[in-house]
C-alpha cells in the first residue's frame, strides 16, 4: 500500500512519480479505548513503518530517496538538531538503497532520548558534524552547495532539515488515502479530529492535502513543537498547495481540494513549553497515559502532539465520533550498545555525554 493506495487511485502516477518501496504498509489503525472511549480514541501507527528504524520519514523518503537514485547522486547531506529523527532515518534508509549521509547538528536541550539518537547515528553509519545552530547550518549547506558548483565531481544531494517538499509531501497524502480505506474496512466513520505533530510542517501538509483530496470530514490539528517563526499556517497551507498543483501536474485531477485546504486545518500553538526539544509537564503527563496503552512516545514531538489530542478529548468526553492520533516516531529500532558506540563518536559530540548538558547552545 503506502503511496500504492495513490497510485491504484490515480493510476497515472505509478509512471510519472519515481518511488522507492522501502516501509511496512500498511501501517496498522488501532483503537485506544482504555484512553478515551467516548470521543473514540484511533492511532495511525507510523512508528511502525520500517523495521530497523520507522516513524514518520520513511513515506517522505520512499519519494526524496528515488529522486536522489534517479538523479545519480552517492550521497544524501542534511541537517537537524543533536537527536534528529529525520537524519537518522535518512542515514538507515538511504544505507538500504546503498547511499552515504552526512548530517549537521545543532544543538537542543540533551536527554538520554538525544544521546540514544546520537549513537544510533554511530550505529547507522551517519558522518557526522557539529555546527552549533541555525546559520551553522545555513553556512555550511552554502559550503557544499558552492563545492558541487565549482566540483562538478563532488555529486551530493542537499537535502533540508526535515526533508518537507511538495515532493516529499505526496507520502502523507497516500497515507490518508491508506487511512481512508483502512476506516471504511473496519466500519469507522472519518475521524472528526487529527492529530500530528508538526516541525519542518512537511508531515501536516501532506495530512493536509490528503484530507482535502479524498474529501474526508476532518480537521487536522497539528501542534507546532517549534518557535512560530519557524512554523506558521501559512507554511502549512502553502506546502499542502504546492504538493497538490505537483500532483496535478503528473497527471492527477486533484479537483476542487486546494479551496478546501484552509478550512481543513487547526494549528495548535500552545504545547511548545521553553521552546524545541524542551520537555513539558503535560507532554510528560501524556507520555504516562500512553505508556500504560503500551503506547511509546518521546518528550520532543510525539508527546507534546498527545498532550492536544488528550486535551480534546477531555473537552468532548461523552460525544460520540472518533479523534486519531498519528504516532510519528519511531519504536522499532534497536536500543544502541552504549560502550562499543561512544568511542566512535566525532569528538565535536563528546561534550552531550559529559554531564554538562547544553553547554554549547
Ligand atoms: C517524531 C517526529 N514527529 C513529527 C515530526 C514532524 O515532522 P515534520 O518535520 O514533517 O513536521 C518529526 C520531525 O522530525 C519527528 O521526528
């Protein structure tokens, strides 16, 4: 299934958009009664997407891993914070379809969660630098981007923090085409609520245009675990258009869906806490209600996207219909052996696993 439910709906696209098959699809719809019973409490399981490291890039990267294939490059470059999911995901996916990643951190608050990370990257066989915040990462995507100009045997695809494009966005748009279908086979009517966390945004855009295709009676409330000066409604709506007028283009008659994008979405702006990657106590509290599902999230994302779902339903307790909750990080890979990976780390990381945390924010 995955972007396949797109392809047997518009079949068009199975020529006209290039596709890596690398997930676990479908990805299970459960039920969490125990949560919430009345709203009816769904998870969209995307944790489970991939089985050395799932979550919520791997639809992204079925579409930017065959574009980076198909444009002949050897290596992925692409920037996040300390325990970025997304340069982890880039690095176990792209090691499968044989190409190299390297990742630019910068810095966020360090917690065992960021430290995990961290060593995965080891694991997963990421190179590695240190480039402290934001314009480091703006400086150093320049130095490559001016290498490759002026060394056109320097072949390396740059890929921006979060990998969100109109490209990358098609993923979510057959992840709701996928839910659809799953809702009808179990008899479930469309959710009247959705809710997803939302960084770079790609993910909520791509739920977004989903949502206004298939035409389905939802709100999609993406909880912003950003400053607002790096996420707005408006990046939402404009990604979730330009990943529709790309649909469009390779063939599909995407209707009248782009009118109906701006009344599809709520940004749930009150979770964020000090700031990005800072826990809250009511994404810890969430984290706890969910843990006794069986359901694990982390502080930085997932657990701040369940503190709003939480919220809702307690605001509709006793009301029919159903909220769904996208699990969007990744629960299937494999904890790290600390001793063996620790060594390997770029000395420029040492200092996460010194104690001092943050001392170079
Ligand atoms: C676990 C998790 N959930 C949600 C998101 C947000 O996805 P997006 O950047 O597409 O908004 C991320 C991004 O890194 C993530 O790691």
């Amino acid at each position: 299934m995955s972007i396949k439910t797109l392809f047997a709906r518009y079949p068009v696209l199975e020529k006209t958009v290039p596709h890596v098959e690398l997930g676990n699809w479908p990805t299970p719809l459960e039920r969490l009664p125990g949560i919430s019973a009345e709203p009816l409490l769904l998870i969209k399981r995307e944790d489970l997407s991939h089985p050395l490291y799932g979550g919520n890039k791997v639809r992204k990267l079925e579409l930017i891993l065959a574009d980076v294939l198909r444009k002949g490059f050897p290596e992925v470059i692409t920037s996040g914070g300390l325990g970025s999911h997304h340069i982890l995901a880039v690095a176990a996916l792209g090691r499968e379809v044989g190409l190299r990643t390297t990742g630019l951190f910068f810095s966020q608050p360090v917690n065992e969660h960021v430290k995990k990370n961290l060593l995965l990257e080891v694991e997963f066989g990421a190179e590695m630098h240190y480039v402290r915040n934001y314009l480091g990462v703006a400086l150093n995507y320049l130095r490559y981007y001016l290498g490759r100009r002026f060394n056109p045997r320097r072949k390396t695809y740059l890929l921006m923090p979060g990998g969100s494009n109109a490209l990358s966005s098609l993923g979510y748009i057959g992840a709701v085409v996928e839910l659809e279908q799953q809702l009808r086979e179990q008899g479930l009517p469309d959710p009247e609520a959705l809710f997803v966390a939302a960084g770079t945004g790609g993910t909520a855009a791509g739920l977004l245009a989903g949502i206004a295709l298939t035409g389905m009676e939802t709100k999609l409330h993406a909880v912003r675990v950003v400053p607002p000066i790096l996420l707005g409604r408006r990046k939402i709506v404009s990604l979730a258009r330009s990943s529709l007028k790309l649909l469009a283009r390779r063939g599909a008659d995407i209707g009248e869906a782009v009118r109906r994008l701006e009344s599809r979405l709520y940004l749930e702006e009150g979770y964020l806490g000090e700031g990005y990657g800072y826990a809250t106590a009511e994404a810890d509290a969430a984290i706890n209600r969910f843990q006794e599902s069986g359901i694990r999230l982390e502080g930085c994302y997932t657990g701040k996207a369940a503190a709003a779902c939480l919220d809702y339903c307690a605001q509709k307790e006793g009301t029919a219909g159903s909220v769904l909750f996208v699990h969007t990080a990744s629960t299937t890979h494999q904890e790290c052996e600390q001793a063996e990976l620790e060594p390997k780390l770029p000395p420029e990381f040492r200092w996460c696993f010194s104690g001092s945390p943050c001392d170079k924010q």
